[in-house]
C-alpha cells in the first residue's frame, strides 16, 4: 500500500531529496539563461522591485500551463483559449495580463479574466486564490473540485484544503508545493519535471 | 551548496537587470512596469530573489498578542445573525444576553452592560459610547455577509488603540467593495424573528470606483421575562448605508463609508416615579433608536516600505431612553507605517476626537451638565525590531493620550515573539493600559430610591459622578505558545496576570440640601471613587484540528480568576464581590463543520458557560446547530436552530440596574441567500 509522503510547510532549514540540484545542471541553467536573457523583450525598467514577487509567480502559472496536462474533453475544440482566472483585487498588478499575453501554450491562446467575489469560475482551467482570498477559499475550491482546474494559491495552508499547487516563500525565493490528490480529482496530469522541482508533494509518489 | 544558490539567484536577477538597462529607460512609472519572466526556466525562476515579501500586515502566526480571527467562513458556519453571537466563539470573551437587544460583552472579565475595558472597531472608527464608555450592541448592526474578517485581540492594545482597550480591541473589517459586486438579497425568518433581510448592490462607476449601496432589515420578538410574562424587549431596526472605494492614483486609494438607521426598541426598565418612592417600579418602556456614521480613509503609499493612512469620522446617535442620550462625535487620525533598515518596521501616529453631548435626563438618570463636550488628543510610536532575524522579534511602544477629564496618561508596551520554527513560536509581553474616565463617571446623577424620616424629612438615595475621578489602571503580564502538530491540528494558548488598580468604587458622599424636585429633600449620596484593586488571572486554549478532508472542529477552553478588594478606608462592600462573580469561570467551546456533500454543508456548536456566583444565573450550555444547502451556484438555503437544549434560560442579571433582564430563548430560522 503506497503511503502518503508527510506535507511539510516551507521550513528554511529542511531540504527534500527531490529539488534538483546538480552543479552541472546550474552551469548549464547559467548558460542557457544569458541566451535567453539577450534574447527576451522586457517590458521595461527594473526600477519596479516592489512586483518582483508577483512577476516571479506570474511567470510560474505560465509554466505550470506548460507542464500540466488537461484532460482532452475539458476544452470544447482546439481553439478554446487557456484560461486563467483570479478572484478580487489583482494581486499582480496586471502582471499575469502582461506575461502571457500573446503567447501560446500547446498552440492555445492564453487569456486572463479577473472575477469578481461569488462570481462563476465556468470556462477557467487555471484559477490562482492569492493571499487576500485567505478564509474565503472553501467555497472557490470546492466549486472547482473533481472539474479540470488547476487551483494555485499562496496561502500557507493552501494545499492541504485541497488546493493543487501552492507557493511559498522561502529565504526570499518563489518555492511551490503540490497535491497529488488534488490534481488527481480534477483529472489534471503533472509532469514529472514539475513534481521533481515541488518543494513537496502530498499524495502518492511513485519512487516512495 | 546554499551559498553557491545564493550568488547563482543574484546573477538571474543581475543579468536580467543588465538585459533592462542595455534596452534603455521606459518612460512610464515604474510602479505599473513588470518584469516579463516567462522566457526563465522553471529552474531559474526558482533561484531569483524576491524583495517584496508580502506584507504591511502582519503575519497571523507572529503576533506577540492572543489574537484570534473570525473569517467569513466562520460567519457563514456559526449560524449567528448578529456580532454578539459571532463573539462566543472567541475564547477568553465573555458574552451574555442580558434581554432582546441588550448585551454584557467583555474579554477576560469585568463583564457587566456598560462593560468599558473592551474597544469596538468598525474599519478602525471606534464605535464605544463615551457617554458610558460602553458598547451599544443593539446599534452595532453590520451586514454579516460584508465582513472580510473580525480580529479580536485579548489583553490590552492599548498602545496603537489607545484608551478603553483594556482587556481587548475587537475589529470588524468590512470587504472592499470591488469584492461584493452585482446583486445580493439575503431573506429569512424564524420563530423569534418575524421577518429580516439585506438588498445590496454593487459595482464600477467611472474606471477607478467601485460602490456598493445597501438596506437592512430585522425585527425581533419579545422575549419572556423571570415572571413568564412579556418582557417587552421586542425591537426593529432599518439600516441603509453605502461604500465606495477608489483608485485615485497608483499610491492613493480613498474609501468612503456610511449608513444611516432608525429602529425602536423594547425594554423593561426600572424607573423611579417620584423622589419619595423607595424604590424603582418595572415598567415597560420604548426607545426611538437613531443615527448615523460617516467615515473617510485615505491611504498613500510613499514606496512599498512606506505608507500612511488619514482617516476622518462622524458619529451621531440619538436615543429616546430615560436619559435621552443625544450625541455627536468627530475623530481624525493619521498613521504612517515605515520601515528601517533591514530589521525595524515603525508605525507612528496622531489622532484627535471631539465629543458632544445632548442629554435630556430624567428623574432616575440624568448628566450634569446635560450638554457639553469633551476631547482627546493623542499620539502613539511603534517599533518592530528584528533582534534576531526569522526568529526574535522586539516590539516596543507607547501611547500618549490626554483627555479632558483625567489629563495625560501613558501607555507602554513591551512584546516579543520567538519563532522556533514556521510552526512553532512563542510570545510575551508586559504593558500598561488605561481605562479614562467616560462621561457618566463624571457626571452622573442616579436617583435610586427615596424614603420619608419619622420627623418628616425626605431623604433621596443618589449615586453621583465624581470630577475628580482617576483613570482606572492596568498592569498586564501575557505569553502564549502557538504551534501546529503534524498537517491537520494547530494549537494556541494564551495566558495572563493582570494588576488592576485605582478601579471604580462607590463611596458615601457627603449629605447635602436639594430644593428641587419638590419637595425639599436631603441627598444621601455615593460618589464614585478609585478605591479598588485587585487582579485577574486567566488562560485560554484554543485548538483546530482538520480531522477529514470533509469535517473540521474547532474547540477551546478558558478560565478566569478575579479577585478585587477594596483598598482601606474605601467602605465600598459591593463592587468587588460583584465584580468577582460577575464572570464564569470557566467556558468551553466546541464548533464542528462537516461537509455533507458537494452542496450541503452541516454545522453544529456548544458553548458551556460557567454559573456567575455574584448573581446566582446558573450555568448553562448552548447548542446550535445549521444546515445550508448550495442549490446553485447563485443560490444558499440554509436552517438553523440555535439555543436547543434549553427552551429558555438567564444569562446576565447586570447590577446596574438599567435594565432588566429576560429569558433567553430557543429560536430557529431559515434563511434564503441569493446572488446574481
């Protein structure tokens, strides 16, 4: 019988054995960085360090889109846009907007709409719960619970209310957790590579 | 291996700068550019430091205080149509019905009506009475489904809230209004509630403002009084207020509130027919209930260390009682938040109240002088320090306050908080708080009962206000432990020792003359005096435990010690014993939530509260119970029944005497919630 790995919070002093971390792998990291880094569009000046968090977790929901997989009746055909979904104010500051705009993943459009509190989360595949929705996240949850949306939130208890990704801080950099469980109701696939780089993973492993 | 991270994270970060720098300046405010990240590997994204971590509030777990807090979903399982009902849940309170639209609410004793140790807040406007320095509960009407979190501190806050927060500060935080957008109407009705309901409308105007605009509704039946007969605490209350919210520019937000009500209320009041009746007669009394508020918060942002609110309010009240209280009042404080170097965090202020009074006054209560006006002015200085980073925090601090009764009063505070890890962390704190004197110390004037000599002589029983009352004082010593226990339980408790003196007392005064009313009479009066000291001592437990992913309990327990006495030559018997036994000793809670299905969710509760020696009320348990049912997605049915166990019981016999008290009843409602 496969036993759950115990959740643990974001602790600076604990390393799990699954957080990549091979010199070679950050040589290469440093490498492939500079070629991107001359080659990408910044927006603008960098003055704007207040947003560094948001623009980091922003880049993350990109990716996260990238490394999970939907099941294939979630989208009515293939023109149906990516949509990711927050709820109340924009804790990004219009950050997610500016970061997936005009982009593609798996040759979808990507869009981004801000609902309102109470309103339907119908039609969104990512739906992120920032840190402003703490003690309101009960109900958003379980409307997307067992449908195809991936819940991402920031508050420190987020995935063990049955959220799928949560993010967390630690020592100043974006670390993320996730639950298996979770991603397994929704019917959502996780790609290794983005298990391997969770922080922690609640639910069933494979190699455990 | 950690270093290595480190130097590799700065140089993400550097050459992502030196990319923006080579690609020259953009000419837009850096508050609304971003850094588009998505070219970055997931493993890279990983390594980039962020500066920003959120935020000016606090983090919960770090408070070095008791602080509990009651979320909205809290609210929504509790069942409780009103604040009063929302604070039993809260360990260390201590909540009782004294009638219909009556409440004695204190935080870790000195319960009583006019309980004046405990500060109410709505969105920071303070809502106490100074005319008591107490809480008029029945008032205090604010639409359940609009509050984004109540916090209720335990122990004093005094130094950033100043005067009155003696044993505790509660808070009620309303949503933004960008976030009770579109329609909701909220209708019900129960068994002791003949109909209540909410309309409320919100949305954007222009492209910076969001609104809301709404209009309550309740009425409540009478309840039956120790006799089983008609209490007459019946009452009604219509309520219509708004809220907007705007963006004035990227660092300026400004929040406009207000709301405006009128209602009657029931009561069984003793009242006093003539200077020579020996004693008060019961009689059955109504009160036009009326008012309003108006309240502006300006906040600014000066860089994301930095920012200051102004915040501006009126308050105006009128009630038709036996003291046809009448008043006005005006605050307006300045915060400015900052913070120092890498490891201190200051938050300094000023703020000034203006109060006004009309009274009208009867033969049994009256204020003298009827009308007149009072202020406060007062500055406060915080200092967080990071002694030891991610692990010791020092706060220290101080209040300065002075009134126009009792002049100037300090108010220090010392706390630190110890974080063994993210789950576990430890607190203590030392610090003086001040109860100032409200208007009634000064300047009442009961007549309580009247008697005629052998020799003909009339002789009226008085209690008078004093203009030379103190401020009551406090010396509070607290710590507590918070921790969480494997992935499902967590665990807070608190502890205190607090040293009262200089509290109220009431001491035979000296007999004077009167010619009016007629007849002549001789006045044997008490005066208020500060002959009083004592101590409390107390702790509370509070546990949550995530049992299954469907069910949820939440339990706590608490006891408190109080043990005044009066100070020599002081010849007050009755307020110490009173106050000793005026608050249980002991109260435990336990909450349970289960969620039956997708839609329906089953919610059930028992409060114990211990007997109150002083006023021979028995003890009593409550249980309520809930269910709600998501029809739709835009659609909540819900039942409740609260108070099940018994079909009617007493809870507070309040030594004031203002009011009487009666039966607390068995009641259940439904309710019907609907958005769209």
């Amino acid at each position: 019988m496969k036993r759950a790995v115990t959740l643990s919070w974001c602790e600076s002093r604990k390393r799990v054995r699954a957080y990549a971390g091979s010199k070679n792998l950050k040589a290469l990291s440093l490498a492939v960085l500079l070629v991107t880094a001359s080659s990408s569009q910044p927006k603008a000046s960098a003055e704007s360090s207040a947003n560094t968090e948001y623009d980091v977790k922003a880049a993350f929901l990109f990716h996260f889109a990238q490394f999970v997989e939907w099941p294939p009746d979630a989208f009515k055909d293939e023109h149906t846009p990516l949509t990711y979904c927050t709820i109340g104010e924009d804790a990004f500051h219009g950050s997610l907007d500016e970061s997936v705009r005009g982009k593609r993943i798996g040759n979808r459009e990507l869009r981004v709409r801000h609902l309102k509190e109470r309103e339907q989360i119908d039609g969104c595949y990512v739906l992120f719960l920032s840190a402003a929705q703490r003690g309101r996240q009960g109900e958003p949850l379980a409307s997307a619970n067992g449908h195809p949306v991936l819940t991402v939130g920031e508050t420190e208890h987020f995935v063990q209310e049955g959220g799928i990704i949560g993010f967390c801080l630690e020592e100043k950099k974006v670390r993320f957790e996730i639950n298996l469980e979770a991603a397994g109701r929704a019917q959502l696939k996780i790609s290794a590579k983005l298990l391997a780089l969770a922080k922690t993973v609640l639910g069933n492993r494979r190699e455990d | 291996m950690k270093q290595f991270r480190g130097r590799f994270g700065c140089c993400v970060l550097l050459a992502l700068l030196a990319q923006q720098a080579a690609q020259g300046q953009s000419a837009q405010n850096p508050l609304t550019q971003h850094l588009d990240l998505t070219q970055e590997s997931l493993e890279d994204l990983m390594n980039v430091e962020v500066t920003s971590v959120s935020k000016k509030e606090q983090k919960l777990s770090r408070t070095a205080s008791a602080v509990f807090v009651i979320t909205p979903e809290d609210i929504r399982q509790s069942g409780a149509t009103n604040i009063p009902d929302l604070l039993r849940m809260v360990p260390g309170m201590d909540v009782a019905q004294i009638n219909g639209n009556t409440w004695a609410i204190s935080a870790r004793g000195l319960n009583g009506q006019f309980a004046n140790e405990l500060l109410v807040m709505i969105d920071g406007r303070n809502v106490y009475s100074p005319t008591s320095g107490g809480v008029f509960w029945d008032t205090l009407d604010v639409t359940l489904e609009n509050i984004e979190r109540i916090e209720i501190i335990r122990g004093p806050g005094a130094t950033v809230w100043g005067g009155n927060a003696v044993n505790g500060v509660v808070n009620i935080i309303r949503k933004k209004a960008g976030d009770t957008q579109g329609m909701l109407v909220v209708a019900g009705a129960g068994n002791m509630e003949p109909g209540f309901g909410t309309v409320e409308y919100g949305a954007r105007a222009g492209g910076h403002t969001d609104y809301r605009i709404y209009s309550k509704y309740f009425s409540i039946d009478e309840m039956n009084d120790r006799q089983a007969e008609g209490g007459g605490d019946g009452w009604h209350l219509l309520r219509v207020g708004f809220r907007s919210d705007t963006t004035v520019s990227e660092k300026d937000s400004l929040i406009l509130q207000g709301s405006i009500y009128a209602g009657r209320e029931g009561g069984p009041v003793p009242i006093l027919p003539s200077i020579a009746s020996p004693g008060p007669v019961n009689q059955q009394l109504f009160a036009n209930l009326s008012g309003g508020s108006l309240q502006s918060i300006w906040n600014h942002t000066y860089t994301e260390r930095s920012d200051s609110t102004l915040s501006a309010s009126y308050d105006g009240y009128e009630r038709s009682d036996r003291l046809g209280d009448k008043r006005k009042t005006f605050n307006l404080d300045f915060e400015h938040h900052f913070q120092q170097g890498r490891r201190q965090d200051f938050v300094w202020g000023l703020g000034y109240r203006w109060t006004a009074e009309n009274s009208q006054g009867s033969l049994d209560v009256s204020l003298i002088p009827p009308n007149q006006s009072t202020s406060v002015v007062s500055g406060f200085l915080q200092d967080e320090i990071a002694a030891i980073p991610d692990r010791l925090y020092v706060t220290v601090g101080t209040k300065v306050e002075r009134n126009t009764y009792s002049g100037f009063a300090a108010l220090p505070s010392v706390r630190a908080v110890y974080e063994f890890s993210n789950r576990r962390m430890a607190w203590a704190a030392i610090s003086r708080a001040v109860r100032t004197p409200s208007e009634a110390d000064v300047s009442l004037r009961l007549n309580v009962a009247g008697f005629t000599e052998p020799d003909g002589t009339h002789v009226l029983i008085s209690v008078l206000g004093n203009p030379h009352v103190e401020d009551e004082r406090v010396t509070a010593y607290e710590a507590g432990y918070r921790t969480e226990m494997g992935q499902r339980l967590s665990i807070d408790l608190a502890a205190y020792y607090n040293r009262y003196d200089h509290q109220n007392s009431s001491e035979p005064g000296t007999p004077f003359f009167e010619l009016t009313p007629l007849p002549p009479h001789l006045v044997l009066p008490t005066i208020g005096q500060n002959r009083i000291d004592g101590e409390t001592h107390g702790l509370e437990i509070t546990a949550k435990w995530k049992v299954a992913r469907r069910w949820t309990l939440n339990a706590s327990y608490d006891f408190e010690r109080i043990h005044m006495h009066r100070e020599p030559p002081s010849q007050d018997t009755e307020t110490a014993p009173d106050t000793n036994g005026s608050d249980p000793h002991v109260h435990a809670r336990i909450r349970s939530h289960v969620d039956l299905s997708h839609r329906v969710g089953w919610d059930a509760a028992a409060y114990f509260t211990d007997r109150l020696l002083a006023q021979g009320v028995p003890s009593y348990t409550r249980v309520d119970t809930g269910l709600s049912w998501r029809w739709t997605e835009r659609l909540t049915l819900s039942v409740v029944g609260q108070d099940l166990l018994r079909a009617q019981h007493l809870e507070f016999l309040d030594s004031s005497g203002a009011t009487n008290s009666t039966l607390i009843r068995r009641s259940c409602y439904g309710k019907v919630i609907w958005h769209f």
